[in-house]
C-alpha cells in the first residue's frame, strides 16, 4: 500500500528531527504526511486527482497528470529540502539591480508572480523542514521589493521575485526582465497564478514575457484551498488552455498547491530537484516529455 511504502522509505532517517513543533507544520514532511488514510495522502500529494470526479466529456485528470514521480523519488526530493551541518540551506542576498545580483553558479530557479498571489508563503512552506531560513510574509500585497536569494547547499538557488501588478516596486520591469532576460544559470521559472480567480490580464502579461525571453516555465496554481471545486476546475482547464495555445516553453502540466493544507507541497519539491538537476527520476515515474 501507499502508506507503508512511505514508512519503509522513510524509517532510516526522521526528517523533522530538530525542527520545533510550533513552526513545522503535521504535514510539513512524507513521513508525518504518511499517516493519513491512503485516500487523503494521494490528494495531498496529487491534488489533481481529487478533481477527476468532476470532469465529463470524456476529459481525464490523466491528460494533465504528467509528472508522476515515486514515492521513493518524492522521499528523495525531500532530503534536498532538509538542512545539514554539510548541507546549508539558508537567505543568502538580496538586489534591486542585477549589477548587485550575486554570482553563483549552481542552478537557479525562480518564483514571480502577481502581488498577494502567495508566492512567499508557498516558498515558505517549501523551506519549512529548515526552520532556520526566514521567508518575511505579509498580508499586504506587493511586500517583497527585492530579489530574495535562498541557497539549498550547492544544490540549486531559489529567488523570489517581487510581485506585479498592484503595489508593485516602481522599478519591476528593469529588475526582473534584466534577471529573466540575462540570468544564464535560470533553468526554470515559476510562474503563480491565483487558483481561486484564473489567468488574469498582468499573469497573461507576465506568460508572453516568458514566451519572448524563450524561458522554460510551469504555471503553479496557488491557494486551491480557497476555491469551490467547480470554480478551481475552470480555472484549471482556463490554464491548461493558455498553456496549449498561448506558451511556447511552458511545461504542460499546471501544479496545484494549497500553501495551508500543505497539498502538492511535495511532488513541488520533488520537481525542482528533477529540474535542476538534482533528481534522476527512478525507473518507475512517469513524466511525458516537456515542451
């Protein structure tokens, strides 16, 4: 069964040890995850699943589900996330220009998306097995006006961007287009959109951005947890068709994260280890080819 492959993965090694009750969220790691009923820790770990029940006309959530990855891989992943005295995971600098930008060589990956989209509170989570590293999130939108810099060893970077749209930093355009257009290490960006309210006019901006620059992307749709089922399935299938026609680097597949609840939290983790190179996915994963 799903769950004991879990714990047998898992038992050599506590990934929320040192980490304090009251930050880490019960479902913040696989193993803590692991004791929920097999039903509920595959809509956690694959939230489009839980939409297949509503769709007709002969569509399948297999049609969108193309990164499949094992258990083991997504136990594997989740090592990459947990700090060590070997392994740092930790702010490293922020910039305004990308004359201030740090040099580092190691693969980087980006988060961007509109103001109050929670983009800080979904890297927040991702980072939450190390308690160590402050990701500041504020309910006012547009809070983050820096590129934030966070090193996962030498594993990858991850940087997060501020937010456009409204209350966005009076130099956005300067500072993230420089990043995305000259950024050479770039091998993904993250592009949020709203679960809860679709593609909205700045996010279609922010895509064809992406198409112009021939960056590859994934759209990463956030707070699932605050739409009606309905609601999000339109969203969904609103994505998936702007990915079809109007992406020319996007990768297929939309990723479904509620930043609460912890769902998609860790096949998330689990795709960033595999895009930066972190991650050879094991012989039993399913992953149909990107774009």
């Amino acid at each position: 069964m799903l769950t004991m492959k879990v714990l047998v993965l898992l038992q050599p090694r506590n990934l929320l040890r040192g980490v304090p009750r009251s930050w880490a969220h019960r479902l913040a790691s696989l193993q803590s995850a692991s004791q929920l009923p097999e039903k509920k820790l595959q809509a956690l770990l694959f939230p489009l699943s839980a939409l297949e029940g509503q769709l007709t006309g002969g569509f399948s959530i297999a049609d969108l589900q193309l990164f499949e990855p094992s258990m083991g891989d997504i136990a594997r992943a989740e090592r990459l996330f947990c700090p060590s005295a070997k392994h740092k995971i930790d702010y490293f600098s922020s910039a305004v220009r990308m004359d201030h930008a740090p040099l580092i060589r190691q693969p980087e990956v980006c988060f961007i998306g509109r103001s109050n989209v929670g983009k800080s509170s979904l890297i927040r989570v991702l980072f939450s097995l190390a308690p160590e590293v402050e990701i500041r999130v504020s309910k006012t939108p547009g809070h983050t006006k820096k590129m934030n810099f966070f090193t996962v060893g030498k594993a990858f970077t991850l940087v997060d961007m501020p937010g456009y749209g409204y209350k966005a930093p009076k130099d956005f355009v300067e500072m993230v287009e420089s990043y995305l257009e000259t950024r050479r290490n770039l091998v993904r960006t993250f592009l949020l959109v709203d679960g809860a309210v679709g593609i909205q006019e700045a996010d279609r901006v922010a895509i064809e951005m992406c198409n112009e620059f021939g960056l590859p992307f994934v759209i990463v749709m956030t707070k699932i947890d605050k739409s009606r089922q309905g609601t999000l399935l339109s969203n969904l299938l609103q994505v998936r068709e702007v990915i079809r026609t109007h992406t020319v680097c996007c990768y297929p597949q939309p990723f479904l994260v509620s930043s609460t609840q912890y769902t998609g939290v860790h096949v998330l983790r689990c795709f960033i280890a595999h895009v930066t190179g972190n991650l050879p996915l094991s012989g039993d994963v399913t992953e149909k080819p990107t774009r």
